[in-house]
C-alpha cells in the first residue's frame, strides 16, 4: 500500500467515524488548549516580572560591601537586595556573597585604593561610594516627621547611580538633599488622628531638618542638621524611593558626630560601592572578579536569573498539569480506536485477503489515532488562542493600570504564547494520539485473515 493510499485511507475512516472523532479528539482539545494557556499564563507572569525588574533596577550596577581577607568561601544567596541604608544599590539584587570562612580574619575596607583598584578592571566604566547613616535619622518638616534611610554619595550628580528626577534636579551640593519618590508618603503628625495626619505638601524648594540620634553614657542624643530639598527622584520600586541623599561631605560630618572621631575613607573605607559595568552581559563576570578579591557583592542581574529559573520550572510544573489532562484523553483515543477494531474486523480480514500487509494494517490504525491527536490538537490552538484574547482583553487593563500606578511600563498581555509553543502542543497531542493507537493497531495487525472475514 502506497503513501498516498494509506493517507487516503486513514482520512476516509475519521470522516466515516465523525461523531465518535469529534467526541474523542475534544478531550485532546481541552488537553492541548491547557498545556499551551497554563505555559502561556506562567511565561507572561515571567515577562512582566522581568519587564518591571529590568525598569526598576539596573542590570548594569553591582553593590559591593565590605569582606575578609584569607579563606575565602563562597555561596549565592538570591533575592537578598541592598539593605535600606544603601543610596544607589539595586533594589531586591541577587547576590553572590563570600564570606571569611574564620571569624578571626580581617576585614577588607572599602577605601579609595580599592576603588582604584576596581576602575582598572576591565568593562568598569565607573565607582561610587557610598556612606550609609548608621544612626536613626528622622526627616522632618513643620509638624510631620518620618524615618528615613540616609545616605551619602561621592557623586555631583545622582544620574551617576541610574536614578532620575520626578521633580527639580538631581545635582547634590553642600546643604541639599533629594529625596525618593515615597519618603513624604511615610511622613505623619505624631499623637494626632485628623484628617491632615499624613502630609500631602509638595517638599520641592522647602526647608526640612534631619534629626539625628545616637545612644551615649548619657542617654539618647540627637543632632538636627538643616537641608533644602532641591530634587523628588522619580518612582523605582527599589531602596531609592524610601532614601534620602546628601553630599558625601554632609553625610562624613554627621557619621564623625555619631561615632565620636573623624571619618577617614582611606583607613575606615566606605560603606559600600556601586560599580557600573558597560554591559549587562559582563556583570557577573566583573562581580566574580570583585568577590575573588575578597569583597561581597548584590547583582540585580544574578537575581534576574534566578527568577528566570523560578519561571521555567513553574512552566514545567503547569505543563505537566496539562499533560495529564491530554493523558486522559489519550485513554479515550484507545478505547475508541479498540472498538472500532472490534467493529472493523471483516474490513481488517478483506484488506489482508486483498494483499495488505502487516505493516499497513498497523501503519492504517496508528495513523488514523494519530489524525485523531492531529485533530484535537489544531482545535486546542485555536481554543487556547480564542481563550487567549479573552484573558488578555480582561485582565491586560488590570495590568496596565497596576503599571501605571507603580510608575512602570510593562506588556498589557497576561499571557505570553509564542509559535513554538502551539507547534510543541500540536505535535504533542500527534505524538500522544500514536502512542495510544499502538495497542489496538498491534491487534489489528495480529487478526489472521480467514478468521478476520468469518468474524461477526
């Protein structure tokens, strides 16, 4: 039997048997349409987390602290993200973190060598330091007051860090301060319930006053230091919203009051270092080079990865719901293709007696479970793709409002079905038909002639 009389067969046997097809190949259908949307709903969840990632945080910055000299071990630690006090690192970063393997060693400062040291690197394109506020600072303004995560930067220009302004500039001068876009959200009149407890006034161009405290012998000490608020940073959804930046001049003055002597970078080093690398794809291996010095350091680009390996085994997981699902049905292309043996077994016995082969009795039954597959599959696409339009006309506003709202710019589309995936359904649901068909077609083929024709 040729090639073109097997498919002529194989296509005149489903349209005989349409009814009980239809009904058979709608369980691959529902199968098929599953794995794709369950895929499809995990890779858009993958492409908006990434997009607002990818928005919010710079893949281009590696947050580097302090280590320690001597044996150095090394873990990855994913989603750690920079501590409050840290201006400029990025936000929610993956880290590749090392730490002294004895807690006798001794600790490697973040002094203008080292910095030195890391602008020699290779694809370093810039470093700037950072002083944190190791004690309470609390912003206040008229009647509102709000705790606030202070940091000084060795820049002129926040720019440098990869922030940008909602409102004024981002220029720092002596006796300025800028702040994140959600410091005065956090601002409140203590002891007081009105409608006015929480502060709506624009800071731009006001005078506000930090109040620094500290814990002596004598008890609780605080210091006011006055700034003018010249920059509001624009929305991030990182550290940077809730900071507030000041020059690394102001930000050693307050450090030498809260410790007692003098700020020196050279012997004391810097809180942390924000380093910016050329490109995104260098970053790891600029961060492995830093950490083989002895130094921690956070990447954002480290945890971007990790959320992508997060997503891929979700995808795994949900694909495999719906292959269960596509496995029921298979179980119905089995019992259909049984019966129709039981059905067919003189037609079996005349083809045999006409000259049919072994191998064409099985290569007929397997093709026509296979066409079955075949069909319930290209319904699954158009079902997943009908679906699919559904989903993302009711939920890609929700998206969009809630981008809107977080100040990002992300895909109005919940789910994400590229081509391959509806080919990989296709032929999945084809596989899976033939498969199922083995069976009854390893029956067919085995029926002997002379009792195939006296069977009824």
């Amino acid at each position: 039997m040729s090639l073109i009389e097997l498919v002529k067969f194989i296509i005149e046997n489903i349209r005989r048997q349409g009814g009980r097809v239809i009904l058979t190949s709608l369980g691959v259908m529902i199968g098929s349409a599953s794995i794709i949307l369950l895929v499809a709903l995990v890779g858009g969840l993958q492409q908006t987390a990434t997009a607002q990632f990818t928005n919010n945080a710079s893949l281009t910055e590696i947050e580097v602290n302090a280590g320690f000299s001597g044996a150095i071990s090394m873990m990855a630690a994913g989603g750690g993200g920079g501590g409050p006090d840290m201006g400029g690192g990025a936000p929610g970063g993956g880290s590749t973190v090392r730490t002294s393997s004895s807690t006798d060693e001794d600790e490697l400062s973040l002094t203008d060598d080292v910095i030195e040291q890391i602008l020699a690197m290779d694809h370093v394109t810039n470093v700037v330091a950072n002083q944190s506020i190791s004690g309470s600072s609390t912003l206040v303004y008229e009647k509102y007051q709000g705790r606030v995560s202070l940091s000084g930067v060795d820049v002129d220009d926040l720019s440098e860090l990869g922030l940008a302004a909602e409102e004024g500039a981002l220029e720092l001068k002596s006796g300025t301060i800028i702040l994140g876009a959600s410091v005065t959200e956090n601002m409140y009149r203590p002891n007081y319930s009105g409608n006015d407890a929480t502060m709506t006034t624009d800071l731009l161009g006001k005078q506000v006053k930090l109040q620094i405290s500290k814990n002596t012998s004598n008890g609780r000490t605080t210091k006011t230091v006055r700034f003018r608020v010249v920059g509001i940073l624009a929305e991030s959804g990182g550290t940077s919203d809730y900071a507030a930046y000041i020059t690394m001049n102001d930000a050693d003055a307050i450090v030498s009051w809260v410790n007692g002597e003098r700020v020196n970078h050279n012997s004391d080093g810097y809180s942390s270092l924000t380093v910016r690398v050329d490109d995104s794809d260098n970053v790891l291996d600029v961060a492995d080079e830093i950490t083989n010095l002895g130094y921690q350091t956070q990447t954002a680009q480290s945890f971007l990865e990790n959320v992508n390996s997060l997503f891929t085994a979700l995808q795994v997981v949900f694909g495999g719901v719906g292959a269960i699902t596509l496995l029921v049905a298979a179980i119905g292309i089995a019992n259909t293709m049984t019966m129709a043996i039981m059905e067919r077994t003189k037609e079996i016995g005349l083809l045999k007696a006409l000259g049919a082969t072994n191998k064409d009795i099985l290569s007929l039954f397997i093709g026509e479970a296979a066409g079955i597959g075949l069909l319930g599959g290209a319904g699954g696409v158009v079902l997943s793709l009908l679906l699919g339009t559904v989903i993302n006309a009711l939920g890609g506003s929700y998206l969009a409002e809630q981008a809107t709202s977080s100040g990002t710019t992300v895909s109005n589309s919940m789910l994400y079905m590229p081509f391959y995936l509806h080919l990989f359904a296709l032929v999945f649901a084809t596989v899976m038909g033939s498969i199922s068909g083995l069976y009854p077609a390893l029956r067919a083929q085995s029926l002997p002639p002379v009792i195939a024709l006296k069977y009824e």
